[in-house]
C-alpha cells in the first residue's frame, strides 16, 4: 500500500502575489515513487465544467511554490487550465528527509508523480497534460519531458541546466578537471565535518547584505529573493540555502543527453540580457539538432528582460501568459 506522510500545510494565504478571484485554490498532496509525500497548491477555473486540461509547475530551484511557480500556475488557471504548483522533495512544505537535499533523479520523479496525480484527478483528462518549470526546474522539465511520454507539451521558462552548472560553473567558466577534482574534494570533506557534528552545514542562500561590487546576477537574484518582491520564509534561496552537500551529485550528472528525442513539443523562454540566456540557447540547439521531432520545438526570446523578469513578470509584465496559454491550448487539445 502507498502510504503518504502527515504534513503540516499552511492553509492561509502566504503567496508573494495576490490571490485571484477567477480560480479556486486548494492544497494538495501526492506521493513520488521513492515514497516522498509532497504538497501542491492547485488552482482551478472558476466555475470550470468538464474535464480539464492541466499544467504541473515547480522553481526555480531553491524557490516555493508560495513564489513564481504559484504566479504561473494561479495565471493560467486564470485562462482555463488546471493547474498544481509544487514544492520539491526535501523542501518546502513537501516531505523527504534529511531537509534541503538535491537529485536530477528524484526532482525528475517528482515531476513525474505530479503527472500521476493529474492524470487520476477526475477534474483532468489526462490526455492534456504538460509541465512548466522554472529556472533550474526548466531543466528538469526537459528532463522530464524526455522521459515521461504522457506529457503532451513543457514550457521551460528562464532555464537552467542545473547539472551544467554544477560541473562547470557559471559560463562554463570552472570547465576543467582540476576545479571539478577540488569542488568534490571540498564536498567529500564536508560529509564528514556534517557526520562530526551531527547536523548538515548550509550553504547559504543569496547573499546578504549586497556587495557594492555584486556581479549583477547577484544583484539581479537579490532583488527578487530578498526584497518584499519576492522573499518567502520557506524559500531556501531567500534564506540559509541548500546544504553544503545538498547538490553533489550535479557535478556527474548531464540531465539533457537524451533532450533530442522528445517528441512532444516544448517552449523555451529566456530573457534577452539574462545572464542565463545561454542556457536555453544551447539547449534549443541541442534538442532540435539531428532530431525528428524538431517541428514542434521553439525558443522565445524577451527583449530587454533579465533572469527575476520571467520569475514575476519584473516592471514591464515580461512573463509572455498569451504565448503560454496559446502554445498549451494548441499542443492540449
């Protein structure tokens, strides 16, 4: 028998952004196949009749469901669909433990097991199903979509490809054996020093207070995660981060190696003077590179827009929601 664990979910509203009054909202929670129970904040058209099609969303990665997931997921119930926002395993108001832990597989799964709770929902047709996700979630969408063939179509929003990342650093620019040999060295050392103490040591989440000389990243991720914009006091990036060894594995682990048989369709969005930008351009690439499937595969460029636009909308409704709901509607039909 599948068993879910009790949570303690938060039922009044602690959003970042506004509750609607054109969609209903409810918690809820499923369980992924490593036995992990996790919550979901669902939102449903007002006065929706029939069944529906739906959207899985989850990030940025360290992010809550209560920040930009939450946004997008309450907006495009707004135009029709049924949607969840989730928090991952390890974080949030989701279970797992120990706390604050990261792995393409499992974060894969739990796209995976938000696919299973839509598909048995009796409010959703299950042939209409897609995933959205964010940031670093964007890459797991990919991933997802790569390997769960009941989606029907994922939007990658402001991607990042978290294993890339994590094995090469920033812009590639850590890119060499001896820098990978001496972060996993530093992570190794830092098992033991957590078994020492008996508690895992975090690795701090943006960085507070902001250096005059912050790449503008930083700046850019500060002003989202730090300030009345977007500060959650369950988000892992606005507060004491993942653990120091929370996201080991990364380092081995290309997550997109199979993006190029995807036969579903996907939209990749990015903003044009996001530092990330390269992200998505490589993976587009990649993923419609001697590929078969490659018709239905599309990268949508913000002009003007950084990363944090596409997490809130920024000061000028950046996220494209007529570009979403149009890409849903024709690949969810």
């Amino acid at each position: 028998m599948i068993k879910k664990d009790e949570l303690n979910l938060t039922q009044e509203w602690d959003k970042t952004f506004p509750k609607s009054d054109k969609a209903d909202h409810s918690k809820v929670t499923f369980v992924n196949r490593y036995g992990i129970t996790l919550a979901a904040d669902m939102y449903v058209p007002k006065n929706a009749e029939g069944k529906l099609p739906a959207i899985a969303v989850s990030g940025p990665f360290g992010a809550v469901k209560e920040q930009s997931s939450g946004l997008y997921a309450q907006t495009m119930a707004e135009r029709g669909f049924l949607t969840i926002a989730f928090d991952p395993s390890f974080t949030g108001e989701s279970g797992g433990y120990p706390r604050y832990m990261a792995s393409p597989d499992i974060n894969t799964e739990d796209f995976m097991a938000a696919v299973d709770f839509l598909s048995l929902n009796e409010k959703v047709d299950s042939n209409r199903i897609g995933i959205l996700g964010i940031c670093g979630w964007g890459g797991m969408a990919i991933n997802t979509a790569a390997l769960d063939t009941r989606i029907k179509a994922t939007v990658a929003s402001t991607m990042y490809d978290m294993t890339r990342v994590g094995a090469k650093g920033y812009f590639d620019s850590e890119d060499s054996e001896e820098a990978r040999y001496k972060q996993r060295a530093a992570i190794c050392a830092q098992r033991l020093e957590d078994l020492k103490a008996g508690e895992y040591k975090r690795a701090g989440g943006v960085v507070d207070s902001l250096p005059e000389d912050a790449p503008f990243f930083v700046k850019d991720y500060y002003d989202y995660y730090k300030t009345d914009r977007g500060y959650h006091a369950r988000s892992l990036n606005s507060n004491d981060g993942w653990n120091v060894i929370g996201c080991e594995s990364f380092i081995n682990q290309p997550i997109l190696k199979y993006s190029n048989e995807i036969r579903s369709a996907v939209l990749l969005i990015h903003g044009e003077k996001a530092h990330s930008c390269y992200f998505s351009k490589d993976a587009y690439s990649d993923m419609v590179k001697d590929s078969k499937y490659s018709d239905n595969k599309e990268l949508l460029i913000i002009p003007d827009a950084v990363h944090t636009d596409l997490y809130d909308g920024g000061d000028k409704d950046y996220i494209p929601f007529d570009k979403l709901q149009s890409f849903y509607e024709q690949y969810l039909q």
